[in-house]
C-alpha cells in the first residue's frame, strides 16, 4: 500500500488526542479487550479481528465503551440492510473508474496541527451524465474503511466546491438517498463533523443544502459554512497551506490527490472483498429483528431523523 497516502500524527499529538478523551496506551488496551469480549458474546455480529479498528471506533464515541458497543452493533446492523451502499466495492468495476471520472473524493495527506483529517470533494466538469449518488456514497464509505484501517485522527473537516454541480446533479439526489447516507455516515461510521465548507452553491442547489439541513440536529447545522470565490473566511479553520494548490495552498493538484486516494482504495480491493461478507445476522439477534424500516423510517410518512 502507498506509505504517503495517508501522513499520520507523531507521538505527541496522538497522545494530545488520547488526552482530550482520558485515554492512554493501557486504558486503550483494556476497552479493547472488553470490546472483543462483548462482540464474542454477540451471536448476531462478526468479530472484528483487528484490534487497531477497535481502537478507533471508541476514539469516535469519545471513549465510551457502551457508545462503541452501540455503534459498532449499528454499524454490522447497517451492511446487512443497506447493500446499495455497503455492497459492491470493487475497485476493478466501471462505476468506481466512472465516479473517480467526474469528481475529486480524497482526505488531504497531512492533518491539521490539532489532529483533523479534511476531506474535499467536487466535481471536475459539468456533464452529470455519469454521476451517481449512490457511487459517491461508496466511494465516502469505501474512504472512512481505509481510514478506520490507518489513519489517526481526532475529528473530520469537510470541503464541497459545488463550483460545477448542474441541475442534472442536483435532480438525481433524494432525500432517501441523503437520509440513508447520513445515518450511514454519522451514525454507523460516529463521523465526527467539526466543520463543514460549502464553496461556490448556486441558488438551485439549495434545495440539496436543505435537505441536508431537514435530517441534521442544530449544533451541526451551525457548523456549515458558505463560501464564495474568495475563501479567505474558510482559512480561519483550516490551515491554507494543507489545501490543495486550486485553494491557494501547497497540498498538490486535485487531480493528484485524487489519483493519489484512488491508488489507495484500489489497494484495498481484496480486503474490501472479504470485510463486504462481515454483517449482522438478524436471525440471530437476541430480541427482536431490526429492519429497514426500524433504522431509516421509511413507514410512508418519511419520520424525521435528526443525525448529531
């Protein structure tokens, strides 16, 4: 796997991290521990055999070993009713070529000074003819599973230049799909969102943004923030010379990045393969079966679904 994809904290800064949760290399070692004997006695759920993923699920529930329990039990639950989104991961396929084709979807190599790892996405022309949503909700998925695999990190930042985005684009995106996604994301992943930057939205894609907005309790809506042609507002949270050389800053094209976290996902095409076949299985749940509907709300009134 290439080294550089992905540039890790130093000591210090790891330890920074654990600090902020009350954690150190001992209590991480005994919430994993526990966290593997729970999932033993989980007749529905696989194991999760590397200890290291572990580690980072209850960093994303902020140390708390019944938050991480929930999560990770939400999380088998998800790729077992969700194979729209959590299936066919393969990287050799014409869908992934054919979204890596029209977008930049990539975290950006090195992590800001506080331990925050930003991801930025767009698109590269404006033809929507090969742009799916769903494809793009994978390729997010595919990225947060490389990066539970590798990467260190305390909380996510996120970067979307809707500089090319069309009316094609937008009328291809649901509520459904966004819906799904957001809990997939925010619930199933525990994607710690400390800020969201939205560059360039024309007026016809705010019925997206309120979409978005419908779906996400207040204290994440207040962390969206619209940016324009000049970005020097977005560089009072995020360190301009991470981002890319199109941004004003020294972190490579968007085409190299791109390529760059494509390699890396691709490298991961046999791992993808056999973690797709980790899942829950309901018939083995103690207590009662969940279902689609138990998780998304899909009862005929669409039931709002506020994600934290």
């Amino acid at each position: 796997m290439k080294e550089d994809a992905l540039e890790l904290p130093d000591q210090q800064l790891i330890e920074n991290i654990w600090s902020e949760f009350g954690l150190n290399e001992q209590r991480i070692k005994e919430a994993v521990e526990i966290l593997n004997e729970w999932l033993e006695q989980q007749p529905h759920l696989p194991r999760e055999t590397d200890d290291a993923r572990l580690e980072r699920w209850l960093l994303r529930c902020k140390n708390s070993i019944e938050k991480t329990k929930q999560v990770l039990d939400l999380y088998y639950t998800l790729r077992t009713i969700s194979p729209e989104f959590m299936t066919g991961w393969d990287t050799d396929s014409d869908w992934f070529h054919g979204i890596f084709r029209v977008m930049y979807v990539y975290p950006v190599r090195k992590l800001t000074p506080e331990g925050d790892r930003i991801t930025i996405m767009g698109l590269f022309g404006t033809d929507g003819s090969e742009y799916e949503p769903i494809d793009l909700g994978k390729i997010c998925l595919m990225g947060l599973e490389v990066r539970t695999c590798e990467d260190y990190w305390r909380s996510d930042i996120l970067v979307f230049d809707f500089t090319n985005i069309t009316i094609q684009h937008v009328s291809k995106i649901t509520l459904t799909i966004i819906k799904k996604l957001g809990i997939l994301i925010l619930k199933g992943y525990k994607y710690r969102l400390k800020s969201a930057h939205l560059i360039n939205v024309p007026p016809f894609a705010q019925i997206i943004i309120n979409m978005v907005k419908s779906i996400l309790k207040p204290k994440l809506i207040e962390r969206i923030h619209f940016h324009g042609h000049d970005l020097t507002d977005m560089y009072t949270y995020i360190p301009k010379q991470l981002l890319p050389i199109e941004y004003g800053g020294e972190g490579g094209s968007q085409a190299e990045n791109n390529v760059r976290w494509k390699l890396k996902l691709q490298s991961y095409r046999e791992w993808f393969r056999e973690h797709e076949k980790l899942k829950s299985d309901e018939t083995k749940r103690p207590g009662k079966i969940l279902r689609s509907d138990d998780i998304f709300g899909f009862d005929g009134s669409f039931r709002k679904l506020e994600l934290d």
